[in-house]
C-alpha cells in the first residue's frame, strides 16, 4: 500500500472496529417503540440513576482511602515503609470477577468474617448478609482506592519541594499549604484517578451481578435485559449508559486542567520525614501492617478456600479438611482444563493484536518521518498528512475506554449477528473469533496509551541518525524504534494481557460453549456449588496476573 | 551597636564529614551580604537554616533581636527568592504575589499592595499573565516581588541569577542591587561567582568547607585574603609552593606559600627567568603564560604589546601574599 493511502485506510479500520458497531446500536436503538418503553418504565432510570450515584460514591470512597495512603508512604518514614508500599498495590493483580469471589468467601452471609462474628457470639443464622449497594461500594472502595493511590503518590513525587518551602516563607502554615499550594498541584492527578475510578465503576459488572441481589445497575440491567430476549431495550439502555459515561468524561476532563502544571518546578520532591516519636512511629507501622494483612485477606481467603474439597465443609468455622484435590481435577479433567487453554489463547491473540494495532497507530500518527530527498518545502504551518491523521487515530485508539465494557459487547453482537459483507457485517456471533475480537477493541487504549507515550519519548533525531548510517525505514523500524519501545510495549501488552484474561463483562455477554473463559467456568462452578474448584481457578488467574503484570514492570 | 541579624555559633552536622558550622556572622540592618563559595562549601545550608527549612544542631538564629532558632519558616518572616523560583504554576502573577499577604481588613488592600509591589520590580500590570508565560527574568522579578510583597524582614537569595542569560545576568545585577537599596531591606544571597558577589554585596562572606574563611568588603578580599583558600579562591592568582628556586627567588623560606596576583608580576630585566609560552589578549590587556625554568607556570597580566611568544624574560614582583603551608 502506498504511504499516502496508508493513513486514511488505517483510520477507517479502526473506525470499523471502534465506532461502526457503536454507530450500529444507537441506529438500531431509536428504531422501534424500544425508546419508548424505556422512558415509561422507572425501574430503568431507577438503574441509571444507581449506576451514576455508585459510581460518584465510588471515587468519594477511593479518594478517601487512596489519597492518605499516598501522603503516608510517599512524605514519612517509618519501618517497613518500602515493603508495605508495594504490597499496597495488590488489589490490581486481583481480577475484578476473582475479587469479588474472594469477597464472597471472605465477608459473604457464610464467610470467614461471618462465620466467626457467628461462632463467637453463638448466633444462629448468618450475622449479616453482603448484598445491595453497600456490599457493592466495598468491593469498589476496595478494588479501586489503587487507582488514587498510585496516581497520588506519582504525583507527589513529582511536586517541587521549594514550591512547599516557597509557601512556608511567605507565613503559610502546614494547613494552609496544603490547601493552597500541594492539593491545587495534585489537581491533574486526583481529576485522572477520579475519572479512572468513576469510569471503572460505572462499568463495574461483577460485584453489582454477584452482590446485588434486587439493586440493579445499568450494566447488570443491559444483561438481563438481552438474557429476557428483549435486544431492542438492551440496545437503548446501551445507549443510555454510554451517554453518562461521555457526559462523565467530559465533565471530568474540564477538571483536570492542563498538563503544564508541573512543568514549572525543577526541584527534587520533598525528603521523607521521618517520625520521631518512637510510639507514633510504632502506631504507624502497626496500622501499616494490619491495614496490608486487611488488603492481602481476599487473596489468602481465596488460596484457603481451593483447597476445601467439594462439600467438606459445611458449619465450621474454618474447613476441616485442606488438600490439593481440586487442582488435580482442574489439571486432570480435559473439560475443566479447557476454561483455562480458552482464556490463555484469547487473551495471547486479543494481546497481540491490541499490540500490533497500537504500533501502527504509533507508527503513522506519531513515527518519525523517513528522511528522503528533500523536495519544495511546503508553507509555512502547513499541517503535514501525519498532523492531519494523528487527532482522529488517537481518539479512535482512546475511545473505548470511555464505553464500559458491556456496551461494546452489545454493539458487538448486535453488528456481527448480521451476514450483510457489503456493510462490512458478518455472522461472528456463535463462533469462537468474536470474543477476542471483543478483548481486542477493548484492550486498544491500554496499549496504545503506551506505545503512543513510547512514541511521544523517542527522540527525532535517533531516526536520522540511523538513516544517516544508512538504514531503511524497516532497518530503522526494527533496529532502533522497537529496541526503544520494548519497555513500552511490555507494560502495555501486559496490562491488556490481564485485562482480557479475567474479562467476565464482555464474556458473559459473548461466550460461546466452545471459548467459555475461566471467568464464565467460575461462575458455573458456583452455581454449582463447586466453591473449591472456583476458588483454585481463581488462584490461577490471581498467580497468573501477578506473573505477567511483575513481568511487564521489569525495567 | 547589635547587629540586625546574628547567626551565633551556629552548627549544622550532616554526617561525621559533611558540616556546616560553627558559624558566627551579623549583619547590619540594610546591608546585603554575599555568601561566597564553591558548590558543597554549605552556602545554601546557611540560608535554609536562617529561614528555618533546616534546624541547627547548635547555635543560635537571631533576627532584630527576636530569637527565631525554634520558630517555624512561616513565622519567621523571611522573604525568599529560590534558584529556580518555585513560582506556583497554578496561581497568576498577582496570585503569586499575593500568596503571603493575609486577610486585610479592608477589601482591596492586598491588591493595592500586588500593584505596588510589582511596580517596583517593573512588572506593572502583569497580575494576570500566567507564570508560565514569562521570561526567566520576569520570573525572577516575579519571585522577588512575591517575597517582598508582606514586607519581610530578612530577604533570602538563593543563587538569584543563576538560571538568566549571561547577557542579561550583569544589568541584572545591578538593578537588583538598586531595588534592594531602595526598599532597604536586610539580605543575605548565595553565589558561587566572584564578580556577583563583589557586585551586589556590600561585604562578602567566604565560606568553605561548611567554614567561615574571612568577611569583608571586596577589596578588603582582594587586597588581604585571610587564607590562602580566600586568596585563590577570589580573584586569579599565581600559587608557588616553598622550597624551589622559584619561590627563594620570589623571597619565600621553607614552610610557605606565594600568591602573586597576575597584575602583581612585571617584566622586567632581572628577576625570574622565564620563557612566555602563551597569549591571550583581551583588549586593553593581555595574559601571558611564562614558563619558569623548573617548568612552573606563571600567569602575567602586562600590557598587549609587552612580549610575544617565545621570548626569554625577567618576572619582577610587586607585591606577593604569604601564607603558612597547609598541613596536608
């Protein structure tokens, strides 16, 4: 393909992916009386409205638990600091699904907490039960303070500390620089983690289908509306929840302020104090400890609870018999190793397509010009096809971030349940390539992210220093630019790894008999009432995770 | 008379080798004084403990006889110019310059006062540019006036002029030096280049090695270092060590080390012989670079038509500095 058709083609692919099947669905979706029986029915805009008031809850909770947490560890010293701040991070290697069956196990109505409440008091029933709206807030609050933490204590590190100094020379007490100095700097960090989490939430499926018993959200609502065979009012609701989340971005983006922010202070960041008093030191380390014992209960609940065997444990109050019996029968049963070998090779190919769409992207909105002749020089600002085509191939990339995932599941189904070639539809729905297709347009913004920023740190001159020693476009492609983005491209391609391998959101809406996912297995498991086989996959996926997300951090 | 501000025996201990101090330095009511020394001497460490970004392991810190060891910088009232400005990125000119006015009474009063303060510094009518706008010397004025603004007591500099466009860095200089002088106030600023502290101090405070080497008037420097550090560390200077021809011949005995100002060194037609092995004219003078016959090298400041390269000569000094040698 010649170069100057390169960009427009490229565009349009991803608009194929991207957009058409959004476009489809709000099509299809003001067809037919299905508007209509959305806006006389309350329970749907009783669902919007919990989707909406959840998800504003959620980023309260999360700041409130992320961002002290980040002053904590990033501004004082205190024994095991170091340990603690990263064990912090360990929600995330947590797969939202597996989370909330660790939650399940660990605070559900017979769980550990509840079991103990029950046997130490001598209750006769369950002492509570972990369901509605407030069950949902804590596997938020707990699954997404992450967010605000990491981004807060990235921040803090990179504030100025003469600009703190700067605000106590002028009378400016602890308080008040805070306020007026060091939370005003935080603002592009603390708007990016609340749209993060407000995005997250908003598209949270797992923990609202898993706790929220007669509480629906949209996303849960989306699902059971389509399992009713009602596609028509699926559509709309779709369309519905895809209009808060735009209308969240972009109020959350007029928030976040411009990036110029930091680009004043060249100072280092403040130095750690360290806290003197040996009892409030003592004090800090303890809640340190105990708060990382409080983070790192879901994953021991869950290691404790695949090695239950089937139907051993009924009123105890911790399980009677261990073994190893229900990984043997994940490894030794064929149909029960399938979930696995499904989701290992979906999300390897939805990884790598995700990868190698983000590169071209890379390549073609931000790669360097290949030196050739010189030719008459064009006027003066004109903007070049690059310029041209970076704004529409960035949004297209960053677009599916801001749709949960339920609603391109549904745009998905929806086009290719249709055999029309000339409209660029054909029947997927049934075959086993859909769902990571899916994976794979929901997984572009995390590795075009990256690579768009590896591309966005290359320096210009690198190229025409290779191409001044003579390489090609390819030799320069592969000697020099890939070698530079490797870090890049091992951070995205491991994020998105991970996201597709615990996916349940877009699975449930997808799968077939032949692709079931590990997610989907689980929660047959526990319908069955397999919680020991559920817990092991759970394991595996958590260990999994962990594995990748650890390799793709190496520097 | 008490001077205005006293640093009293004042101590700073970073590690059993890194320190700063005892230092004992006052500074009169209106007078600016350079802190002078090479990068680690601890000059920056003297500021910070004066405006109490750092506490002294000893000593005293004493501003218009209040004792101010113990107190926090933000009550101590010291206005601070940093290198780099630390000018807030999130707030306007007139935000920044208004940051450390308090609450007035009256409305209007702290805007009045924004506008006074940055029509000093020849920024009238900028209260709404964003900072990132400016030039590097409008920042800097920015950051001065953002200092002066709630009439501090003590004005701190860090390295004031570090970070502007040699160009630009020698008038500067001296309209800083006027504005100090108008508005009066008590400062202490940090350099490591000679000619900016000669410059814009009224004396210069040499410090080395977290040591206080000599405090005085530029000339006074110049003319009578106190130790051999001061006088090679201001101004350019010829160092011979005792005990070789060179030195007897320059009048030094055993045990002592020379320092002959280049302009202190005369050609002449007997004294220490020497070949001229370079020149480098600068206009109204030249530099030359004469090498004895023990192969030392001394550097004559001459007229630019005294010799030319290669020519055998006759140094004659002038005046020559003596010092006890260091033990090593």
């Amino acid at each position: 393909m010649s170069a100057r058709l390169a960009r427009p083609a490229f565009t349009l692919l991803l608009a194929w992916l991207v957009l058409y099947p959004v476009a489809i669905v709000v099509a299809d979706s003001v067809r037919g009386d299905a508007v209509a029986t959305f806006v006389s029915r309350p329970g749907e805009w009783g669902a919007l409205w919990a989707s909406l008031w959840i998800s504003l809850a959620s980023v309260a909770l999360a700041a409130a638990i992320g961002v002290p947490l980040a002053f904590l560890f990033e501004w004082l010293e205190f024994p095991g600091r170091k340990a603690l701040g990263s064990l912090i991070a360990l929600p995330a290697v947590l797969p939202p699904f597996v989370g909330v069956l660790a939650f399940l196990f660990l605070y559900g109505e017979s769980g550990f907490v509840a079991r103990a409440v029950q046997a130490v008091f001598g209750l006769r029933g369950p002492p509570w039960r972990l369901q509605g709206a407030g069950a949902i807030l804590l596997v938020h609050a707990y699954s997404m303070y992450v967010y605000f933490y990491l981004l807060t204590r990235a921040g803090l590190a990179k504030l100025d500390a003469s600009m703190l100094e700067a605000a106590h020379a002028l009378g400016a007490g602890r308080w008040e620089t805070l306020r007026r100095v060091t939370l005003p700097l935080l603002r592009p960090s603390l708007a990016g983690a609340a749209l993060l989490v407000f995005m997250t939430a908003l598209g949270s499926f797992s923990a609202p289908y898993v706790f929220g018993g007669g509480f629906r959200v949209m996303t849960t609502q989306i699902v059971a509306t389509k399992l009713n065979g009602e596609l028509p009012l699926a559509m709309v609701e779709t369309v519905a929840l895809a209009l808060v989340a735009a209308l969240g971005l972009a109020l959350l983006r007029r928030t976040e302020g411009d990036e110029l922010l930091a680009a004043l202070g060249k100072g280092a960041a403040p130095p750690r104090r360290p806290i003197r008093r040996a009892p409030i030191r003592a004090l800090a380390a303890t809640a340190g400890w105990l708060f990382t014992v409080l983070l790192l209960l879901p994953h021991l609940t869950l290691a404790l609870v695949s090695l239950v065997p089937y139907s051993s444990w009924t009123t105890e109050a911790l399980p009677p018999v261990l073994s190893f019996v229900n990984y043997q029968r994940l490894f030794g049963e064929p149909e029960r190793l399938r979930p696995l070998v499904n989701s290992l090779w979906m999300a390897a190919a939805s990884t790598l397509g995700a990868v190698a769409l983000a590169l071209a992207a890379g390549a073609l909105a931000r790669g360097q010009r290949a030196p050739r002749a010189p030719r008459a020089p064009r006027a003066l600002h004109a903007p070049s096809p690059r310029d041209r085509w970076r704004g529409p191939i960035e949004t297209l990339i960053a677009l599916p971030w801001a749709l949960p995932g339920t609603v391109f599941a549904i745009a998905l189904t929806t086009t290719f349940s249709v055999h029309a070639p000339l409209a660029l539809r054909w029947v997927l729905v049934g075959t086993v390539f859909l769902l990571p297709l899916a994976y794979l347009v929901r997984n572009l913004p995390i590795t075009g992210r990256a690579v768009l920023a590896g591309y966005r740190q290359l320096d210009p001159a690198l190229a025409e220093a290779a191409a001044s020693l003579g390489a090609g476009r390819w030799t320069t492609f592969r000697r020099v630019t890939l070698p530079l983005l490797r870090p890049a491209l091992a951070a995205g391609g491991s994020l998105a790894f991970v996201a597709a391998l615990g996916d349940f959101v877009t699975s449930i809406v997808l799968y077939t008999y032949d692709n079931r996912p590990i997610s989907i297995e689980i929660m047959s498991s526990l319908r069955l009432n397999e919680l020991g086989v559920a817990a092991a996959f759970g394991v595996i996926l958590m260990l999994v995770s962990a594995l990748v997300l650890g390799f793709g951090a190496r520097r | 008379m008490t001077p205005f501000v006293l640093l009293d025996g004042v101590h700073k201990q970073w590690s059993p080798t890194v320190r700063v101090g005892p230092l004992l330095l006052g500074i009169p009511r209106g007078e600016i004084v350079a802190l002078l020394g090479p990068s680690g001497s601890g000059k920056t460490t003297v500021l910070r403990l004066l405006a109490g970004f750092e506490a002294p392991d000893a000593g005293r810190l004493v501003i218009d006889g209040e004792d101010v060891t113990a107190l926090p910088p933000a009550r101590r009232r010291c206005g601070m110019v940093f290198q780099h400005y630390a000018l807030f990125p999130h707030l306007d000119v007139g935000g920044n310059v208004a940051f450390g006015l308090k609450g007035s009474p009256e409305p209007g009063a702290a805007g009045q006062k924004v506008a006074e303060v940055l029509a000093l510094v020849g920024l009238a009518g900028f209260e709404g540019r964003k900072v990132q706008e400016l030039s590097g010397g409008q920042q800097q004025r920015v950051a001065l006036a953002r200092a002066l603004a709630p009439e501090p007591r003590v004005l701190l500099l860090d390295e004031p002029l570090s970070n502007l466009d040699p160009t630009l860095r020698e008038r500067t200089r001296r309209e800083l030096r006027a504005l100090i002088k108008r508005v009066g106030i008590t400062t202490l600023f940090v350099t490591h280049e000679q000619e900016e502290a000669f410059d814009l101090g009224d004396r210069v405070a040499v410090l080395n090695d977290g040591r206080l080497e000599q405090v005085g008037a530029a000339d006074e420097l110049y003319e009578r270092p106190a130790s051999l550090f001061v006088a090679t560390f201001v101004g350019r200077a010829n160092v011979v060590r005792g005990g070789g021809a060179t030195a007897r011949a320059l009048g030094a005995h055993d045990g002592e080390v020379l320092v002959v100002r280049p302009e202190r060194l005369r050609f002449a037609d007997a004294g220490v012989p020497g070949t001229v092995r370079e020149r480098r004219y600068t206009g109204a003078a030249a530099f030359y670079q004469v090498e004895t016959e023990r192969g030392e090298r001394l550097e004559v400041l001459a007229g630019p038509e005294a010799a030319r390269v290669g020519d055998r000569v006759y140094l004659e000094p002038a005046g020559v500095l003596t010092f006890p040698e260091e033990r090593a």
